[in-house]
C-alpha cells in the first residue's frame, strides 16, 4: 500500500503546485517530442519509399542478368564470341523454374508495338502508344480498373483482338456520355496494319506507367498507353521466343526472400554450367540500394534523434532542481513522517517516485505533441506536393508512420531521468535530521 500512497502523494504535490509543475516539464517535452517528431519523419520515409517501390512493381522482383563469366582472364576476355540467343534467357526457361517451383514465381510480359494512328469521333488525331501484356502486368503497377476488366489468360491463349484503354483516352476518344466497353478501335500501327479492337476495360491513367502527364498539354493530347493481349502483339510481330539478356520473375512474399534468390541462382547455374564465356547470375541492385538507403535513414535518425535528447540532460537538471525546492518546502512534513516511524527508504521512494512521475507525464505529453508535429509534417508534404508537383502525386504512397518503439524508449528514457535526477534530492531529504526537520520554519 505504501508505493500507491507514494503515488498518491506524488500527485496530490504535483497538482498544488500546476504551473511549476508544468515549467519542469518542459525541457522533458521539448526533448521528447523532438525525438519523436524526427523518428516519426525518419520512419514515414521510409515506409513511404516502400510502399513507393511496392506499388511500382519493384520490391519483390529477383532481377536476372546475363553476363561474361567470372573465372574469363583478360586473355580469353578478348575473344569472347558475341552473345546469341543460346546464350540468353528464353522465355520457356522461366516457364521451367515456374513449374519447378509452383507459387513461387510469376511474370509479367509485355512486347512493344509502339505508336499507332487514330482518329477520335470529330476527327482529332490521339497521341497513343500501344503494348501488348501479360495478364499480370497491369496489376504489378496497381493500376485501378474504373469499368471493365484487365487482360485475361483466355485472351492471351487466344490471341483476343480486345484491348484496355485509360479513362483519359476515352473520354477524348469516343462521344461524351458514350459507354466505351464492347466498342470497336481502329487503329493503325507503325508497320502499316490497320486493326480493329474491342475495348473491354477502362483504367485510370497512371504516371506509373506513362510517366507524370505534361501539366501545359491538354489532355486530348496526352500520350497514354492502350493494353492488348501479349500473344495478339506477338502474333502481330511475327515473332518466336523471347530472349533476354536481362529480364525479372517476380518472387512470392509468402516465402522467404533469401531462399527464393538462392533457388533462382542455382537454377540459372544448372542451366549455365556447359556455357563456356556466359553465365546468369541473380541481380539483387534495387533491393540492396533500397536496403542501404533504409540504413542511412535510420543512421541519420537515430544521430539527430540523439542530439536532440541532449535537452533531456537539460530537463533533467530542471527536475533535479524543482525537487531540491520541493525537498526544502516539505522539511516539516518529512520531519513529522520520520519522528512517526518512517524509515529513510519510504522516504527516498516517495521523492523517487514524485520525480519519476513528473518525468512520465511529461514523456507521454512529448510524445503526443511530436505524434501531432510528425502528422502536421506529412499534411504539409501532401499540400506542397499537391500544389507543386501534382503530376508525381500518384507515383508517391506518403505514409506518415509514428515509431512505437521510439515512443516506448522515449517513456522508458524521461522515467530513467527521473530516477536518475531526482534521486540526489530523494537522499538529501531521506538523510535529514528528524528533530532538525520538525523545528524548521
């Protein structure tokens, strides 16, 4: 019961005196909700620039590149032979590690058909690129379908005349209030063919694919991008198998990262181990510079969250010195608790505690504030973004990310102070003379 009347008392004195109080606490809540607002920035970047390269289609791709083997000297360097299509990556070698390894890899394809000729409904020429993709490839962006559906796996075994455009090109490219689904495109591409299309679902445009948008160009003439079969464009092409030099699988992040690279890089050595001047090798760069930026970040983080907890030393000192006051106050009272049997201990734990508590409550008003400076700082970033660079907006996921265990050390560290700081004062009163302490006035 005496640790909860400690408390009690802790209170009661803290309440009597509200202003001091608060005066005291202030370098705590300066320091604290320094930290936190600076950790708050350091992990929102972060967090930002990974869900950034998530909804790119960029942090769970393995890369796969080509190159001279690392046992070529310099001799044999010179002659190496240029590389052929025995020498690359085929599509159907991918096909085999799929179903080597079922769910655990996937791809995206696309082929390039270029710019095609149209004109919309009163004669305008639209500014169009057209690609054929993969099932998945629009999805590997997080492109939102408005109406409509993406490209399906029975449009690709069947080498469908379909085709998505954005909501850009078909507000501009069909008569208003015309629904564009089941409409016909006729479209001249580069080599001269003139196809038709139907039109089966409409996707927001997106500067993840385009790229951001010209602000100073109408819309009508913005460049956007229509989506056909990948089969249909590679029919069109006339061409076989793909071969890559360098190409990508996407990698299941329901399984570990380490074990999918190693399983991508002993597969491609298999099938490398006969080439005599080539070999495939697994090409982590992105992941790894995503990886060393996050360590700079929290580097500089923890640097400039460490300087600003200097102002907890200064925070402290203020509690220390409040607490010698309210030692000196409290004389009497301390002399008649030790003259009714109060041992030194009780004492000390109850100025102990007084201090901790002042400490704490200025640690989670710290907290509270740097949450709220962290929360104003995105709002901030969102409508500089906004009224700056609109065109990049959807290409950034700001996220504004509190750090929790930043906000636990905070509490933990402002109660350390307190214990530490308030201690002096703690034993100068536990120490005191009781028949000293009961004559002073």
């Amino acid at each position: 019961m005496a640790f909860f009347e400690n408390i009690k008392i802790a209170f009661m004195s803290i309440a009597a005196n509200k202003m001091r109080s608060l005066l005291t606490m202030l370098g705590i809540i300066i320091g604290i909700s320094a930290v936190i607002t600076i950790t708050t920035i350091g992990s929102s970047i972060e967090a930002t620039l990974k869900n950034t390269i998530n909804d790119l289609g960029g942090v769970n791709d393995i890369n796969i590149m080509v190159d001279v083997r690392d046992d070529i000297d310099e001799e044999e360097y010179e002659n190496i032979p240029e590389m052929t299509d025995d020498d690359r990556v085929s599509d159907s070698m991918i096909q085999e590690l799929q179903q080597r390894y079922p769910g655990w890899y996937s791809t995206v394809k696309n082929e390039m058909l270029g710019n095609a000729t149209m004109e919309n409904y009163n004669g305008h020429e639209m500014n169009t690129i057209v690609m054929g993709a993969s099932d998945g490839y629009l999805a590997s962006y997080k492109i939102k379908f408005l109406v409509g559906r993406d490209i399906s796996e029975t449009d690709l075994i069947n080498k469908s005349n379909v085709c998505v455009v954005s909501d850009v090109f078909a507000r501009n490219y069909f008569p208003k209030d015309t629904d564009p689904l089941r409409q016909t495109i006729n479209m001249t591409l580069e080599t001269g063919e003139e196809i038709d299309f139907t039109v089966v679902g409409v996707f927001k445009n997106d500067a993840r694919v385009m790229g951001p948008a010209d602000p100073t160009q109408k819309e009508i003439d913005q460049l956007t991008l229509i989506a056909v079969p990948y089969d249909t464009a590679v029919k069109i092409k006339g061409v076989g198998e793909k071969y890559h030099e360098y190409t990508y699988v996407k990698w299941n992040t329901d399984y570990p990262k380490e074990q999918a690279q190693k399983q991508v890089q002993d597969f491609l050595d298999e099938k490398y181990r006969s080439n005599p001047y080539y070999q495939a090798r697994v090409d982590t760069q992105e992941n790894d510079i995503f990886d060393s930026f996050t360590m700079v970040i929290n580097i500089v983080t923890i640097a400039i969250s460490f300087i600003s907890a200097i102002s907890l030393v200064v925070g402290g000192v203020g509690v220390m010195n409040i607490m010698l006051v309210s030692v000196t106050e409290r004389t009497r009272e301390i002399g008649v608790r030790k003259a009714i049997g109060a041992p030194n201990t009780v004492i000390r734990t109850q100025f102990v505690i007084e201090s901790v508590i002042l400490c704490a409550i200025g640690g989670v008003i710290g907290i509270i504030i740097g949450i709220v400076n962290g929360v104003l700082i995105g709002q901030l970033a969102i409508f500089l973004m906004h009224q700056f660079a609109a065109e990049y907006e959807s290409l950034i996921s700001l996220s504004i990310r509190p750090s929790v265990p930043a906000m636990i050390l905070s509490v933990l560290f402002s109660m350390l102070t307190g214990i530490f700081f308030g201690y002096y004062p703690a034993n100068k009163a536990a120490k005191m003379n009781t028949i000293d302490a009961l004559r002073y006035e």
